[in-house]
C-alpha cells in the first residue's frame, strides 16, 4: 500500500515537469499551432489547447490499461498519478487560472496569488517566444515573495 502511495505521488510530482518540458519544448515549438488560440483571446468555449487533455490522457489510459491486464502491475498507479495531475489541471488552471467555471473567489493565500501572477506573466506575450514560467504548480519563491 504504501508503494502505491509513493508511486501515485511521485507520478503526479513528475508530471510537473513533464508538463513544464512539454509546454516549454513543444507547446511553445511545433505544437505551437494547437496551443496558439489559448495565447490569443478567441473568445470560444473550446479551444484547439483544450487537444493537450487528451494527449496527456493517452498515457494515463495506457497505464491503467497495461497495468491491470498484464504487467507490471505498478503502472496502475503511475496511471493514476498521471489522472491526478489532469484533475488538478483541469481545476487550476482551467477553473481558477482562466475561470472557464466561475467557482473560486480571488485568493487571499499568497501562493495562491503566486500561482496567478506566474500565469498572468506567461501570458504577457501573446507569441510563440520570449515566455517564462511554463509550470502549473510551481511557484517560483521570488513571485510570492514579491506579493507580500
């Protein structure tokens, strides 16, 4: 049990950076076509970025599925660090970053605000270039502390 735990946590961990290199390395270069409209205002529901969620599905899919029916059977808990992080995505950056539900306040929580500001900076540039901050969840210390 508790490998399982350790596996589904430091899944989710490295999806962090796998995230981060992704958005980085190929959001930001040939992927940039379906990543664009999320830079520019489109003023659309769905946006061709919303394609990402079922890319970063596919291997979430596969460990669950390889896992359960073959082996080794610890992919399922890889998938399920995997899922995690979509969920955790999916509810900040889509929810509480560009509020396509309207269900949180403005934060109080300085990490919180953190989080905003880091996004809000990588949306400065509406290009291809010159971004910075390509994480979801990491927070670079010089952010938060320049909000106190």
């Amino acid at each position: 049990m508790l490998n399982a735990i350790l596996i589904t946590i430091t899944s989710f961990m490295a999806m962090e950076f796998i995230a981060w290199a992704t958005h980085k390395f190929l959001m930001h270069g040939p992927l940039w076509i379906l990543h664009e409209d999320h830079h520019v205002l489109t003023g659309k529901w769905y946006q061709k970025n919303d394609s990402f969620a079922l890319i970063f599905a596919i291997p979430s899919i596969s460990c669950f599925f390889v896992g359960s029916f073959l082996s080794p059977k610890w992919l399922v808990f890889v998938g399920l660090g995997i899922l995690l992080y979509g969920i955790a995505y999916m509810l900040v950056h889509d929810i509480f970053i560009h509020r396509r539900i309207k269900l949180f306040k403005k934060p109080k929580n300085s990490y919180l605000k953190g989080l905003l500001l880091a996004h809000r900076k990588h949306h400065v540039n509406l290009g291809k270039y010159d971004c910075e901050y390509f994480g979801m969840l990491f927070v670079p210390p010089k952010l938060i502390k320049s909000i106190k």
